[in-house]
C-alpha cells in the first residue's frame, strides 16, 4: 500500500511540474513589470547571517534588463542585542527568458550592523544565479559571487579591505 501511495504521489508531483512549466513559459519579465523578492541570508561579512530578511524590488527596463533596490533587515534581543540594517542597489541582466531564466547582475551596498563592533559597510559584488518560473508570475532563485567592500569599525576606529565569495539561498519572486 505504501508504494501505491508513493506512486500516487511521484505522479502528481511530477505532473504539478509540467503544468507549472506550462503556465510559466509566458513569464513576467516584459518591460515595464515590477518584481519583488523576499529571501533570507546574506554573507557580505563573509559569515551568513540566516536571519537576515533580504526584500528588493524589481523595475524591468526592457524584457531582458532589470533595475534593482532592497533593503535587508535584522534585530536581536536579549544577550545578542543588536540589528542590522542594509541598503542595495544594482542591476540584473538576464541570458534568456524562457523558464528557467540565468542572470548577472552588480550591485552597490551600504550595510550598518551593530552586532557586538559597530561597523559600516560600503561593498560591490557581480553575481551569476538562476529564476526558475512556476507561474507566470511567480519564480524561484538563488545566485553566486564575488565582492569587495570596505567596512568602517566606529568601536575601534579601524577599516578594513576584503575581497570574498557571496552566496545568497533561495529568493521568491512576484511579479505585478
């Protein structure tokens, strides 16, 4: 009984995923569309803070070209007092615009944290990731990259230079 029901299940999951790649093949990125994402994580200090809420908003400027704004967001309380606040504006070119979707993109950040060391952030990274359409309006992603930046220690008065990979987990996407 138990591998009818796996069986059963393999099937609509497997089915549920044709029908979404067919809904999707007319997907959102048109000129003029606006898209927001919502994921957590960031791993510009070269540690991945999970509990980071990273939320950017889109602009299409033409089918394959994306302009980009977001901010990033944390608080803590009790023994790890502190937040965490993050500015990001870039832009993204997409490789293709059938379901699955590839991309670059560059991006500009202004990072504050006062986690333990008061710090300023001032980081450029170029990233390669991928969209995947469930829907027409909805998608999935997650990127790979490189960055550099200057963060500004205001407790001991130091700057520091780094050079280090990004890796950012798995965004949701909307698309109005």
């Amino acid at each position: 009984m138990r591998k009818l029901i796996v069986v059963a299940l393999s099937i609509v999951l497997i089915m549920g995923v044709g029908i979404g790649s067919a809904l999707a093949q007319q997907n959102s990125l048109k000129k003029g569309v606006i898209g927001i994402s919502v994921g957590l994580g960031n791993s510009v200090f070269g540690d991945t803070h999970d509990s980071v809420i990273d939320v950017t908003g889109k602009y299409l400027i033409s089918n394959d070209m994306a302009l980009l704004a977001g901010i990033g967001f944390e608080t803590h309380s009790g023994d790890a007092d502190g937040s965490y606040l993050g500015f990001t504006f870039g832009a993204r070119k997409y490789l293709d615009t059938d379901d699955f979707v590839p991309f670059i993109e560059g991006k500009l950040s202004y990072i504050t944290e006062d986690v333990g060391d008061d710090t300023d952030t001032i980081d450029i990274s170029v990233g390669f990731g991928a969209e995947y359409f469930m829907h027409k309006q909805f998608s999935v992603e997650a990127s790979v990259g490189i960055g550099f930046g200057v963060v500004d220690n205001n407790t001991t008065n130091q700057d520091d230079v780094y050079l280090g990979t990004r890796t950012i987990g798995i965004k949701a996407n909307f698309y109005f």
